[in-house]
C-alpha cells in the first residue's frame, strides 16, 4: 500500500505567515496606511468628532474584510472573485447527476 496522504495545510507553508498571499498583504497594509495617514490629518486639523473617525477607518474595515479567511476559499477577495468570475461567464451549467454515461442534447 503505496498510498500518501497529504496534509490540508500544505499551502499553508507557501504563504506569509501562513495566512498572507503576497497581494493580499498589499491589500491589508495599504488599507492600514490609508487609514492612518486620514486619521492623522483628521487629529492634526482638529476635525475630531465621531463622523470623521468612522470615515477615516473605512479604508482599514475594507482592507481587513477582503482578506478576512472564508471557509472553502482562500478569503472573502477570493470568494467574491469566484461569485463575478461564475456570473459574467456565458457558460452552460449543466447538472449531469450521478449517471456513468452521459449524452448532451442539444435542444
């Protein structure tokens, strides 16, 4: 019995800290810079009230949502990828059942 299985966390080992691909890292540090950089400008133009500090992390909340881990897809930026990539395709889904044999037609 030459059979080997492999581990669910092989990719893992190919990503940055186990969590990160290199563009979703981009994504989420310069969501963070943004948001600081606001945030600063916001304190030093004493423009402080409750309005600006929710506007002023958006960039982050954003950043953040997008690599946020989903289950059977890398992250939310993955998933939602595959949602637009499955409905702007003009392809033909067709269910094919459990059948061994199958013929296609075409009506």
């Amino acid at each position: 019995m030459n059979q080997f299985l492999i581990p669910a966390n092989t990719k893992r080992s190919s990503l940055i800290f186990g969590i990160f691909m290199p563009i979703d890292l981009v994504i989420f540090l310069t969501g963070v810079a943004i948001t600081l950089i606001i945030l600063v400008i916001i304190s030093s133009a004493n423009l402080i009230n409750n309005y600006s500090s929710i506007l002023g992390l958006i960039p982050a909340l954003v950043a953040v949502a997008l690599v946020f881990p989903f289950p059977n897809y890398h992250n939310v930026r993955i998933a939602i990828g595959e949602l637009i990539n499955f409905y702007t395709n003009r392809q033909k889904y067709v269910w094919r059942g459990w059948c061994s044999k199958y013929e296609f037609k075409d009506k």
